[in-house]
C-alpha cells in the first residue's frame, strides 16, 4: 500500500510528547482498555524512533501490559534507523503514511505532522486516518514545542473532532497566549478576531491576567484559578481540577470549531 503524504521535518527530542502521552493515559485509557486488539501507531515519528519507545513505555505502565505500538514514517531511511530500537516486546517500525499501512488500530497519535499542510489538507487527513481505525478508535492530533512545554491536540473519531486540549508547563507558562503558537494546524491560522478560538485564548489570557494574585502560591493556583473563572464565565470547560492542576484544559470541539 503506497504510504499518503509527505515526509516531515523529522525534528524530535526525547519527552517531548510527555504531555500529550500522560493525556491519552487518562483520557483515552478507557478506550485501550476496552479494545479487543489494543494496537496503537505513532505516525510520522520522525529522525528519531524515541516518541514511539516513549509511548509504549507509558501505555505499558498506565493502561494495559499488552498494549503495542507501530511506528510508522513515510521515509523508508528513518524506518530503517528505528529498528535497533524494536527490541521491547510490542514496539515495531514500518513505512506508512495517513493510510496507516493497512493496520487498524485503537489509536492514532500524529503529533506535529500536519503543521506543515496546508489547513484546507487537515479534514481529509482526519477522515483518511479515522477511516481506517478499528471500530471506535481515536486519533489524537496536535502539536507542541521543541521541548513539549506548550501543546494543543484535537480528539477526533469516525463521526469527526470531539475536543481541543491545551497543556502546558505551569512553571515555565508566562503567559496563556503562548499556546496560540502550538494550535493544531485546524485552528492556529484561525486565531483572529471573529473566530471562537481567539475568543477562548483572549478570555483565557484575561483569566491568567486577573488570577495574578494567586502567582506567590505558586503558578499551579493561578492556573487553577484562571481555569475556574473561565468556567464560571460560561466556556465548557470539560475534565475536573485534578487534569487542570497538570496544565491540561479540554473544551468540546463546537466550542472552538472554526467559524
């Protein structure tokens, strides 16, 4: 099966999707658990083959032991480069793209792949990917910095996305507007006035701004603070304060959809 897509950048650093990982743990652990052949695939891994070895180890360790993870990359030079690390149990490489090579998985994390598509390319990523999970499989798709201090994915199924996760390091976070440079690729050329995600980041920033009286408790209680008044102002803030005591905040897809 001919791989669909590009090959990307290739940049990665190890723990830099500790953030979207321990989110998939939680939120989407449920899923894993429940799935009659709980495979998941890393896709567009990059030059390095430590996001799918991170992941793994993770899954292992918080969801279920039997869990496996493919990692797959269009370039056949990176697939060949990661064999070394197909040593634990349930890790393998292969070459593949946006039609997952054939497999059908209970999950898909494509983390800073479609940054470098053009927006109007995203649905149709999604709907190649979902198309070709097992049944009630997730995608989880997003982006982050160099160092996965700052982060935003989108939860997407078979009938389409589902919510929109910012995550970030509460104590190296100046400033909520930061996240607006990590935006999925559906939704950072979308942050302009008139647009529901702007509004959030603006409402988001706001909330930080006025929770500064709680900066000498720490950055963890402005946050706490700044999330609770953006509830209390009408957002549907999902998840309870436990995930936003990590820097996670999930809000339903219409919520932020595009306009």
């Amino acid at each position: 099966m001919k791989p669909q897509g590009v090959v990307t950048r290739g940049t990665t650093n190890p723990n830099r999707l500790r953030r979207v990982d321990n989110w998939i743990v939680t939120a989407c652990g449920g899923a894993l658990r429940a799935a009659a052949d709980p495979l998941v695939v890393d896709l567009g891994y990059g030059a390095s083959p430590v996001t799918p070895v991170e992941l793994r180890s993770r899954l292992v360790a918080g969801v279920r032991a039997d869990v496996r993870v493919v990692g797959l990359e269009i370039d056949p030079v990176r697939v060949a480069a990661a064999q070394p690390a197909a040593d634990p149990p349930g890790l393998t490489f292969a070459r593949g793209g946006f039609e997952l090579a054939g497999l059908r998985p209970a999950l898909v994390r494509a983390c800073n792949v479609l940054r470098q598509y053009d927006e109007g390319e995203v649905a149709d990523a999604w709907r190649t990917i979902t198309g070709r999970l097992a049944p009630g499989g997730l995608l989880v798709e997003g982006t982050c910095d160099e160092l996965g201090r700052l982060g935003a994915w989108v939860l997407v199924d078979a009938a389409g996305p589902r919510t929109l996760t910012l995550a970030a390091k509460l104590t190296t976070l100046e400033s909520p507007a930061a996240l607006a440079e990590r935006l999925p690729k559906a939704l950072i050329h979308r942050n302009v006035p008139g647009e529901r995600v702007h509004e959030l980041l603006d409402a988001l920033a706001h909330a930080w701004r006025s929770a500064a009286g709680y900066a000498p408790f720490g950055p963890r209680q402005r946050w706490l603070h700044a999330v609770t008044a953006l509830k209390e102002s009408g957002w549907p803030v999902l998840d309870r304060p436990s995930a936003w005591r990590h820097g996670y905040l999930t809000l339903p897809w219409p919520a932020v959809a595009p306009t």
